[in-house]
C-alpha cells in the first residue's frame, strides 16, 4: 500500500495510508471484449479507450493470445454503403 507523510503540528511527520485504487487496464478491457461472442471492432473498441485496436491486437497476438478476425462492413452517417472494419474475437 502506498504511504504519504503529512507533517502533523508538535508531532513530526505522519505516515499515512493512501487507498490504492487498481483500475482495469486497457488491454484487458479489450481482451474482456474479444471474449464475449460479438467480439469488438475498432468502433466499439473506443468507448472502451482504445483508439488503436489493430495495435491492441498486434500487442496481445505476440504475447500468445489467439484472435479470429473478419472483415465486415458498418454504416456511418456520411455514407450510405458504409465502412469496412475488421472484428476481432478471442479464438476458442
């Protein structure tokens, strides 16, 4: 746990316990994502936080995990025919 000394008046410094808060990291918030059955594409992949999800993939392929991917298309608001993406899932 990490400590903080505050200077407490007539006493010296104080140590402190400060709470130590672990978020979830990023590419396991991914990895959580690539393990559901719909898998993840870059769209939805930022409302995780990751704006680069191609080198998310590239990062967890080279430490051994094994991901399927397709292409696929999605609409946006400017086209009409949409925008091809990759979908990434974690392989079975």
């Amino acid at each position: 746990m990490n400590t903080v000394k505050k200077y407490a008046p007539g006493r010296g410094a104080v140590e402190k316990a400060k709470p130590t808060i672990d978020p979830i990291s990023k590419i396991d918030r991914v990895l959580q994502a690539l393990h559901e059955p719909d898998g993840l594409n870059r769209f939805e992949a930022e409302r995780l936080g990751d704006h680069t999800l191609n080198s998310t993939i590239a990062s967890l392929r080279a430490r051994g995990v094994r991901i399927d991917s397709c292409w696929e298309v999605v609409p946006t608001r400017y086209t009409e025919r949409g925008v091809r993406v990759m979908r990434y899932w974690a392989a079975a």
